[in-house]
C-alpha cells in the first residue's frame, strides 16, 4: 500500500467512524436502536449525512431536493422558502424544506453565498427499475471556493481557493520564513505557489481575496490572530499537511517525476500548501482536473506589494462611499472576462521592474499607432468571450451543448487573430492555437442551432 492509499484509508477509517458515532447520538436521543424507527428513505438520508456532517445535504427525491432537520431550518432561513415537517415512522416528525430540482441553479448561489458548503444527492438510478428504495450518492460538493456555477462565480473575478501551511510557530519573527500558501482557480486552471513571512502571506491573501482558505485543524487560533475572521475558512486534517503525501498528489497529478520544471522544488512550504488543495478537490468530488496543467512560483521580487491599509485607502477595488467609483472601475474597459480579471490582477499586483513595464508600455504603443487592427482584434476577441472557464467546463464534463458551439465559434476568432499581421508583438501569434481538429469535429458532430441541454 503507497503513502497516499494509505492515508486516504485511515482518513476514510476515521470518517466512517464518525459517521456512526452520529447513528449512536440519534440513537440515545430517541431512544432507540440506530434507524430501528426511521423510515428505510431516512435512514438512507442519515448514512450520507453523516459523512458531510458540515454541509447542508440536498437529498433529490423525485423531481425535488428536500432537506431535512437542521438543514432544512438553515435552507428555509436563507432561501425564504416554506419550513414544513413530516412524518418519520415510529420516530419523532423531522423538519423539511425543498424545492424543484430545476430551480436548482437559482438557490444554490445563495446558500453559497451565506457562507454554506452545500453536499448534492442525486438519484444513482431510474426509480422505475428501483428494486426497494433509489440508490442515491454524492455528486458534487460545492463550497465558496469550489464551484463551476456561473450563477456562484463573479465573470470579473477569479474564484481562488487558497491553502496555508505553517511550517514554524507563528509566534516567531515575522522576518523568518515561516508559511506557505497556494491559490487556485479551479474555474480557470490558474494554480500557483509562494512561501515566506506571515506578513508577505497576509499581503497575498488580501491582493487574491481568496473566497475559501484552508489550514490544519489545530491551527484555527493562530490564523484567527494572524489573519483575523474575514475569510472563509475550513480545517483539515493534520496528515493531510505533510511533504510526502503532497509531493506524491502533485506528482501524479501532472504526470512527472519531478517538479523541477515548474520552478516550485524548493518551495516545500508551498507544495504541501498545494498538495492540500489538491486533496480537497478529491475530497469534495471534484476529480475532473484535467484543465489544471501548470503550477506557478508568485515570484515576491516582481510586485509592488500593497498591505490592507494601501489598498484600502486608495479605493483600488472598493470604497466606503455610497455610488464611489473605484479606481478597477475607471481603468477596467476590457472587452472581455478575461480580460476584466486580467486587469485586476494587474492592479493588485503592480509590477516594479522596468523591462516588464517597458515590455506592456511597448505593447499599448503598438496598438495605439495602429487603429484598424486593433478594431479587428478587439471584435475577435469578443467572439471569443470567456475562454478560460468555458475550456474548465469541459474538462469536468460540465460544458452544455450550446457552449461547445461557441467553443468552436471562439477558436474560428482565434484562427482570424493569428491571420492578422502582428510582426510586432510576435509572442501573440506564438502563443496562439486555433485547434482546428476540435473545431471540424465540432462543425460535423454539433448541429448549429443545438438544444440548451
């Protein structure tokens, strides 16, 4: 058995664990055998509670996801919906609240949005051929910092789930070098890695603005005090946070047999930072990753780093002021998403050496100097849209029929910007594929006009 079977079987040792500790609670509460009074479709309910004792479970059932109990009094509260009760068997009545499984994408965001993890239940089978009860299962966690739902995400802003390693007491010099951290965008691919003093963590975390930050459980206090209670947070185990097991996970996941070539190796803060990451994307059923195919260094020495006071002093991204503009809303006239969180980053992210600057500044002249092509680019480019998450959708098998007919129309709009004469800025027509394989494949298998779903 590897490191990492091993320790995903002690984990799954320890979850089944908990899972009938919480069979043994009902029990004494309604005193009375674990399940001998439940109904055989809550007793099914409670085996899959009790493995995501934390996340409100939304159990389909028919053409509906009711939830019950606890969470059902949580899901009434933030979707303003009907709290009702029902009947249990030989048990006490159980609180229940649901809605139409197609109304799905209108309450999940909210319930995202409160700050919930939201567990999804799905039927695993035809009820017609059902024997006894519907074979039912987990098919996707969502949590703030883990989601495809364009409804959750914001277009202008990346989505990153972060992760924080403390490799020395907190306590120490700030000076030493005593964290690491990771971000991904599991929307995007964009997966990157960085290591240092608590103090250039804090800068980091507040220039990403990470929707979801996860630590080892036992270290819940100390990021508390270091980094205060504005983020949303989640402990995991402290295995999880270990070099093997991280460098084996990030390993297999990018099919080499070193990381050297990501420019990370030194960093073992950061990559048990991205190994746990990694982790809880597997953990919440997000094993679709295909898309994530690089990790990168944050090199510190590259960026002005702005603290919380700067930032927010200079209204970059948001102000106190009611009807304010900030200073992303006078800069950001892109034409694209992508190019909307391309431009906040660059803000949160100032860049301080001179061939870079020179190297945008030389970019921007070449534009200017030549109006119609940058009129024809700028129409491709709005063809093209938000290419960096519709590509993410196919990868975890998420991306709908009309989406792949607008993948096809987007690298049509790439394959025109590659025809268009740019000697001056070679890295565009480098860096550019118009995939034209993928794009007759489509053209001959999709129809053009095809259904939403």
């Amino acid at each position: 058995m590897s490191y990492t079977q091993n320790k995903k079987w002690r984990y799954n040792v320890i979850k089944t664990y908990v899972s009938l500790q919480m069979l043994k609670y009902r029990s004494a509460k309604h005193g009375s055998k674990a399940g001998e009074t439940d109904t055989p479709l809550m007793q099914q309910y409670n085996s899959i509670k009790g493995k995501y004792p934390d996340a409100i479970l939304l159990f389909r059932i028919g053409d509906f996801y009711e939830t019950f109990g606890a969470d059902a009094i949580r899901t009434a509260s933030v979707l303003g919906i009907t709290l009702t009760k029902r009947r249990n068997g030989a048990a006490s009545d159980v609180e229940l609240a649901g809605f139409p499984h197609h109304a799905l994408d209108n309450y999940l965001p909210k319930l995202v949005r409160a700050g919930h993890r939201v567990a999804i239940c799905d039927q695993l089978e035809d009820p017609k051929f059902a024997k006894k009860i519907v074979k039912r299962g987990i098919t996707e966690l969502v949590t703030p910092g883990v989601t495809f739902n364009d409804k959750v995400l914001d277009n202008k802003t990346n989505n990153f789930l972060a992760a924080i390693h403390f490799t020395v007491p907190v306590y120490s010099s700030a000076k030493e070098e005593n964290a690491g951290v990771s971000f991904l965008d599991v929307s995007t691919g964009e997966f990157l890695v960085a290591q240092g003093t608590t103090d250039y963590i804090e800068k980091l975390l507040q220039s990403f603005k990470p929707s979801e930050i996860l630590f080892q459980k036992d270290k819940k206090k100390q990021f508390t005090e270091l980094f205060g209670e504005k983020f949303y947070t989640y402990g995991l185990d402290d295995w999880i946070f270990t070099e093997e097991f991280s460098n084996e996970l990030l390993l297999k996941h990018f099919g080499t047999t070193s990381l050297k070539g990501f420019g990370i190796e030194n960093l073992n803060s950061g990559i048990i930072a991205a190994g746990a990451v990694l982790h809880y994307l597997a953990d919440t059923q997000h094993d679709r990753t295909e898309h994530i195919t690089n990790i990168s260094r944050i090199e510190e020495e590259h960026f002005v780093w702005l603290d919380k006071f700067t930032v927010r002093n200079l209204e970059l991204f948001w102000s106190p002021n009611e009807k304010a503009k900030t200073l992303i809303d006078i800069l950001d006239q892109t034409i694209s998403h992508m190019g909307s969180r391309t431009m906040k980053r660059w803000l949160a992210f100032p860049l301080k050496e001179k061939l870079l600057i020179d190297e945008r500044l030389d970019i921007v002249s070449f534009f200017l100097s030549r109006p119609e092509l940058h009129e024809k680019i700028s129409q491709q480019i709005q063809i093209i849209g938000d290419l960096e998450r519709l590509i993410s959708k196919v990868a975890t098998r998420k991306i709908l029929p009309r989406e792949i007919v607008h993948l096809k129309r987007a690298l049509g709009a790439i394959e025109q910007i590659c025809n268009l004469s740019c000697e001056g800025i070679p890295k565009i027509n480098e860096q550019l594929n118009p995939c034209r394989l993928i794009r007759e494949r489509i053209e001959k298998e999709i129809m053009s006009e095809p259904p939403l779903m």
